[in-house]
C-alpha cells in the first residue's frame, strides 16, 4: 500500500488529503480568510503560514506524516510543459517561487509538496498543470504572426477522465482518439490523440465557448471598438473577458444551477443564454472532429456543469454523429492528482523530469 497527501492550494483555501492508494483516508477544506492573507504581499510569502496549516491539519486528523510514501502537490504556473507526473526539483522550485508564467496559489503546491517530501525523504510529484503544451505546431498558427496560439487549459481533469476511460473500456490512452469537453467556470474543449492533446482552446483568456464566467472567442473587429472606445481600462477589459463575461454578463449568476432555476421559471433569456453555451461547445466538439479526421473514439463530457441533464442533452444531440459520448460529471482534482502519484509509485509510469 502506498499512502500519498495530496495538497491543492486555492486562492482562499487548501484542499488536502490522504490517500492509501486510491481510497481517501480523508479529504479537507482548510479554508482561509481575508484577515490571514492579508499580511502576505505575494503568493509566495504565504508558504509557511499554508504549510503549517496543512501539517495541523493532518496532526488533528491522526494521521503519521511518517506514514507517507509520496507528496503530491497541484502544479502552478510553469514554463510549457508536455502532460504527466513531473518529480519536483530545485529547477521547478525557482520558477514556482518566482512565477515564470504568473502568480497563482497552485504555484505553492510544489513548492509545500517538495518541502515536507524532503524532510521525510520521500518524493514529491505534480500532475498535469494547467500550462501543459502538446499542441501540433499547425495549432498554433493564429493567422497574426505577432501572436501565438497557446495551450492553457483543465489539463488536470481532462487527462485523468480520459486515462479513466480507456481504463475501464480496457485500452490504452495513448491508443485512442478523444475529445474532452471540460464544462466549468470556465470550458476548455482538447482533441487527444496518442496520448497528447494535441489541440485546445486557450480556456484562460478568450477562445473557444464562453462560460459561466469567461467571454470565449469574440468577434475581433467589434472587440477593438470596445478597446479603443475609451469606456474600460485595459484591466476592465481582462475583466470583462475572464471574470465578468458569459453568464456573469448576461444573467448577473456564474452558477448554472441559478441559470437553470431561471430558465425553469420562464426566463426566456436565462433559457437562450443556457442553450447558446451548449450550441458553442458542440461547434468546438466538432471542430476537433475535423482535427482527429473523423476518427473519434469518443467525447468525454467533463466538469461541474456536465451535472446538467439539458445542457448534457443540447450538447449531445448536436455532437453524437461524431462519436459516442460519455460524461463523467464534476472535478475530482484530488483523485486525479492521486492517480497521478500512484502511476509512479506503482510503476505503471515514470515520473518525468522539469528542466
């Protein structure tokens, strides 16, 4: 038995847990206040006051640290890097500390992860960070030579329910053709094709479906009016785009249960905005059709919203003449970055160097 804490720091919490193997000895939100971070001028100058919460917290819990076999912690803001479980290292370290892409919480979970490893002399894992890149050069090309194409999405969730997939139809990953939809605050829609996800919609800052919160790809000629008209700042227009955009701009929520009370009560916007979410992800689902020639093995319906029997209808009606769909609501961030650890441990995977 392998026995792995899992840590998945937040803006304003902590998620942890123990796992022996797969099965959670428990799992915790250490949630924390305004007051607590408020000392702490950047991300990186919480790292003690977060990680003598977590060491509390599994004291209270009854669990030995010096039980554990592995840490594994959430992967920050790296540079690009291909899909799978990466050792943590000095190298991965410096750019966690400094933020080589960006400030975020996920950035301490390395940083946490590493630093009780070593006092244990155990090893300490990320799994699959938003920054992974396994896009084919041609998915890059944007159509302005000053601007890239990037790969920022749930990678996270959408490796881990198509590894699960192609486990429990007893094939390998790296063998199919799938197309993930993750549906939350915000989407991200991945072709996976040998085992890399070979194209995806930036799903941090403007493409593809908008979401409960986020704006997706906007129509270029009307967005550079609203730039250059004076009205926003460029901070108000990163705003509006992630943040304060699709449900938030239109219906006032980013909860899609709230949108679908609306919409049962009559709220005929409520009912348009809902079913236009779904219209954009199944044009995405089929745009990566074309990606992967036809030859999909499957469409995987994943996240938060996938929760919603209408939306999952809307979606499926349009995209089932591409392949068969199968939905595995929610997020479980914690399993994922479980199976992750445990690939390694058990030597179904090897851990892959950050350089």
């Amino acid at each position: 038995m392998f026995r792995m804490l899992i840590i998945n720091p937040g803006s304003t919490s902590t998620k942890i847990a123990v796992y022996d193997d797969l099965s959670p000895v428990f799992i915790e939100t250490l949630r924390h206040s305004t007051e607590e971070l408020s000392p702490y001028k950047t991300i990186f100058e919480q790292y003690d006051f977060r990680k003598s919460v977590i060491l509390k917290a599994i004291e209270d819990k009854g669990v030995d640290i010096k039980t554990l076999n592995a840490v594994v912690g959430r992967g920050g803001l790296l540079k690009p890097i291909e899909g799978g479980t990466y050792s943590v290292n000095e190298a991965m370290i410096e750019d966690l500390k400094v933020g080589v892409q960006g400030q975020h919480a996920s950035n301490l979970g390395g940083i946490i992860a590493f630093e009780i490893a070593k006092s244990l002399n155990i090893p300490a894992f990320i799994v699959d960070p938003v920054v992974v890149d396994e896009m084919q050069d041609i998915a890059r090309v944007s159509g302005m030579p000053e601007i890239q194409r990037k790969s920022i999405f749930h990678a996270l969730n959408q490796k881990a329910v198509a590894k699960r997939y192609a486990k429990e139809i007893g094939k390998r990953y790296e063998d199919l053709n799938i197309i993930v939809a993750h549906l939350g605050g915000g989407i991200s829609v991945g072709a996976h094709k040998g085992g890399k996800v070979i194209d995806v919609n930036n799903a941090l800052d403007g493409e593809g479906p908008f979401s409960p919160e986020r704006t997706g790809s906007l129509p270029v000629g009307e967005l550079i009016k609203l730039c250059f008209s004076g009205k926003y700042t460029l901070d108000e227009m990163k705003k509006k785009i992630c943040g304060k955009g699709g449900f938030v701009a239109y219906l006032g929520t980013n909860d899609g249960r709230e949108v679908k009370k609306m919409m049962d009560e009559g709220n005929k916007e409520a009912e348009l905005i809902y079913k236009a979410m779904a219209y954009q992800v199944a044009k995405e689902i089929g745009a990566l059709g074309a990606v992967l020639c036809g030859r999909v093995d499957a469409i995987i319906l994943t996240g938060g919203l996938s929760f919603g029997k209408e939306l999952v209808e809307w979606i499926k009606e349009r995209v089932s003449f591409v392949g068969p769909v199968v939905v595995y609501p929610g997020e479980d961030e914690m399993l994922a970055l479980a199976e992750g650890g445990y690939r390694v441990l058990t030597g179904e995977e090897k851990a892959k160097e950050y350089k």
